[in-house]
C-alpha cells in the first residue's frame, strides 16, 4: 500500500489534455515485468491517486509509461509533472488480457479514444512475436484526426497490421473512415471459430460493439473488454470498484464478456 518513488524519464504531449508520462524507479531498480491490461496507481503528493492503466511495452524493465486524459485534481497535478519531477507509484495491479488465448487466433483489436492506452501494449506483444497469431486487425475510433494516440505508431503500424480508422468529426486532410467505429466493424469479414476481441473504450462505444460482433457470430466468451471503475485501494479491500459480485481491481479490469454480461448490461451500475 505504500507507494515507491519514481521519476519521469520523459514527458510528451499527445493532444491538449492527454499526455504520456514514461517513468522509472528512483533508484533505477528494475522493474517486474506486467501483463498487458493491468494497472498502476500513480500517486500525485498532496493530491491523491488515480488508477492509470500500462501503455508501454511488458518487457521493458527500466520503466512504466502510462497516457494519461486531465480529469480532476490528481491528473491535473500529474500533467504539470515534467522530465525529473518525482510521483508515487504503487502496482502493477489486475488481471490482464488472455494474451495466451491469441496464439493461433485471428486476433481483433477495438479501441476508441483513449481505449488505445491499455491496448497498445498487447500490440507490441503480438508484433514482437511473443505470441503468435493467425492475423492481427486494428479498429481504431476517435472523435477527430487531431485526438488519435500514437499518431506516429499507427502510420509504422500500418505497414504491419491491417488497420481501419475512424473520427466522428473529419477535416480535409482525413482520408479515413468516418463515423462511429462500429460502421467499420460491421462491414468486416469475421472468422467467428477463430477470432478473439480485445476491446476498450468508452462504455457505450463498447456496448454497440458488442451488439456488432455478436450479432455476426462472435460469442460472448470470445470478447474481452477492460473496465474502469473508481478505483480507490486497488486490492480489493475497500470496495468502491465492486462490480456485481466482483472487483474491477483485483477480478479485472479485463474481463471476458461473457461472464460479466448481466452486470454489464445493467447501465450506471
């Protein structure tokens, strides 16, 4: 419960409010390797916490990157954080995506907005060849060009995995799809037998996704998707993130959709 020391090793802006903060141990301590999908607990002095989900590689033991949306007083304090400013860190916390479950599997990758974060290291997993999948496509939905994560990586990712982008609100310079990110998936070819989800995003984005690939075959136990609840110990003592007879911060963020269906479909809870 007692947060380390950490220092930011970089700091990078990706669109006004949302910024990237790449830290390390104080001490330069390596680091336990995390699943892809959990969490830390980033910890701004005299502020509080606020749970921020890994969007680095799980491999890099020198250092923690977590994209982070200004929301609030403790992610407000973390933006004005810069290169050698120190924060607590407490984590890695959760269960993580099934990266075991992609090998062999067309894998499906759906995101939107900042849902990009916590999937972007399964990315980076399954490029490095960690796991190995039958295919590998992105779905990406964003409400403007100007508000995409990783602009730099989508473009080198391009050339790797079939991708489809969207934006809500499109300038002349798009040539992308346009629209919510379901008008794409709907349109898409899906090996129901052999393909697992991997989704995040805002909840009613994925609400609508998931009424999408299910209603093209896709059963419900292949569809994972990462939750966010107020998140307060991250252990589940304090019972702020209980989700019908679950933790969100012990029993996920990632859950399969499957056995949290008659909690999910119940709104606001």
């Amino acid at each position: 419960m007692t947060p380390a020391l950490f220092r930011v090793r970089r700091r990078s802006e990706e669109y006004a409010g949302t910024f990237t903060l790449d830290i390390q141990h104080k001490e330069g301590t390596p680091l336990p390797r995390f699943e892809p999908g959990q969490f830390n607990m980033l910890y701004a002095f005299g502020c509080g916490e606020v749970p921020i989900s890994m969007s680095g590689k799980a491999e890099d033991s020198g250092g923690y990157v977590h994209t982070i949306r200004t929301h609030g007083l403790v992610t407000q304090s973390l933006e004005r954080l810069r290169e050698g400013d120190l924060l607590g860190v407490r984590g890695p916390f959760g269960q993580g995506w099934p990266m075991h479950k992609a090998d062999g599997k067309d894998v499906l990758i759906v995101a939107g907005g900042l849902g990009l974060a916590p999937l972007r290291p399964v990315i980076y997993s399954l490029l490095s060849g960690a796991q190995t999948c039958r295919s590998l496509r992105l779905f990406y939905g964003a409400r403007r060009p100007q508000e995409m994560l990783y602009t730099d990586e989508l473009r080198s990712w391009g050339a790797q995995i079939q991708q489809v982008l969207s934006v809500d609100h499109a300038d002349d310079a798009w040539s992308g799809a346009i629209g919510v990110i379901t008008g794409p998936l709907a349109g898409t070819e899906i090996d129901c037998d052999n393909t697992i989800v991997f989704l995040c995003g805002p909840e009613v984005m994925m609400r609508f996704c998931i009424q999408t690939l299910t209603g093209k075959g896709i059963s419900d136990s292949a569809i994972y998707l990462s939750m966010e609840r107020n998140m307060k110990c991250a252990t589940g003592h304090c019972g702020h993130c209980q989700w019908g007879p679950q933790f969100v911060c012990k029993d996920g963020p990632v859950f399969d959709y499957g056995s949290v269906k008659q909690w999910f479909n119940i709104r606001a809870l």
